[in-house]
C-alpha cells in the first residue's frame, strides 16, 4: 500500500494535555485518526524548535525527548495532523511517502 510516513518529535514528554502525557496524547489522536500503530522511541537529547537543550536525566524524566514514527493512508495521517495543530501542543514533524504491508498470520 502506498501512504506516509510521520514522525513526530516532542522534545519532552512532561506537558499534558486532556490529562495525558503529550505522548499519551498523540497516540490516543493517532488511534482516532484511524492509524493502527505507532513506535515510541525515547531520545537521551534533543535540541528544540527554540533552541534550548532537553536531556533525559535521571531526576528529571519530565524532560525525556521522544520521536513517534507512525505510517498509514494518506489521508488519516492528514485527519492526524489537523488533530495536532488544533492541540496547541509544540510539536515538530517530518512526513514522507511510503510502501507499507502489514505482515504475518491473524492480519485483518
């Protein structure tokens, strides 16, 4: 199948939104949209859109950069992306075309 790929990155994972962590939240909207699966990857640092340092530090996990990389149609990483803008929450991405498949035995 043809579609996209999106990567979200939140340079903490500390803001909450609708009493959900910001990577709560963006997979809870990632679901909504109708995306069936997203990775979690914890960042140990990243520097913002703003250019200020964020580290994940034992003390501080609040501050714990994440990159979530998701795939699906087109359209509903389209339906995503408006999900996001209307949070208000900063958020940085990339997106590009992709070949997909989902694989193995029990696939719907």
């Amino acid at each position: 199948m043809q579609g996209s790929q999106l990567t979200v990155f939140a340079a903490t994972t500390g803001p909450r939104k609708h009493h959900q962590t910001t990577v709560g939240w963006i997979l809870d909207e990632a679901r909504q949209a109708g995306i069936q699966g997203a990775t979690v990857v914890e960042v140990s640092e990243c520097v913002d859109v703003h250019g200020k340092y964020h580290a994940a530090r034992f003390v501080e996990l609040a501050d714990q950069p994440v990159a979530i990389t998701l795939a699906g149609e087109s359209a509903r990483v389209d339906a995503l992306l408006d999900r996001l803008r209307q949070g208000n929450v900063p958020l940085f991405y990339t997106r590009c075309a992709v070949e997909y498949e989902v694989l193995g035995s029990g696939v719907p």
